[in-house]
C-alpha cells in the first residue's frame, strides 16, 4: 500500500478527467476550466472509490472544489486531508460537506464582514 501511495504522489505525467470518462452514477457533475495552465476542477463524489478523480487534479496542481456526499464524506475527507499535508495544499471548509483544495501556490484570504 505504501508503494502505491509513493507511486501516485510521485508519477509524473499529467492527467485529466473528462466527463465522458466518469461514470454518471458516481459522479453528478465534473467541470474543468483550465485558461493558461491555471485549472478549477469541481467534483462530487458519491463513493469513496471516486475519489482518485480529485486527488489526482490536486496532485495536477487544480484548484479542487470537492462536495462529499453523506456516505462518503468522513472516510474521503481524511484521505484528502492527508494528501493536502504531503503536498503542502490548503484545505479550506467551506460546508459541511463542500471543501476548496488548493495547490500551495495559490494563496487564499477569506474576509468577513
């Protein structure tokens, strides 16, 4: 399991989902917005075997917004948590249930009023 976790964090090609590869039960929706090298990919993920579609556009450098359902949401959370800490990402709480994953280039002020 180490093995495949070192693998994965450090494979260097670049990968994208389209929506046409993801599986419509698992996910509602997926969209991508990549204008010079700068990409906001949004996830739902139903099951917790979905998130790898995530992790990797946060491994890419994406900007991830990520909505947990129920089911999945603490065991996927956790797993996103430990990966934003080794890449040195930002994980922000927007909900309950949505998060803002951020690649530790991108800085983020939040002001409230």
């Amino acid at each position: 399991m180490f093995d495949a976790l070192i693998k994965f964090l450090f494979e260097t090609e670049d990968y994208e989902v389209e929506k046409n590869d993801l599986d419509e039960t698992s996910f509602s929706n997926h969209l991508s917005y990549n204008p010079s090298m700068n990409a906001v990919d949004q996830f739902t993920i139903s099951q917790y075997e979905d998130i790898k579609y995530p992790a990797q556009s946060l491994k890419n450098r994406h900007i991830v917004i990520l909505k947990y359902e129920l089911q999945t949401n603490q065991r996927a959370e956790d797993f996103m948590s430990g990966l934003s800490y080794t890449l040195e990402a930002k994980d922000v709480p927007l909900t309950k249930t949505i998060h803002l994953y951020l690649p530790r280039e991108v800085s983020y002020k939040r002001f409230m009023s």
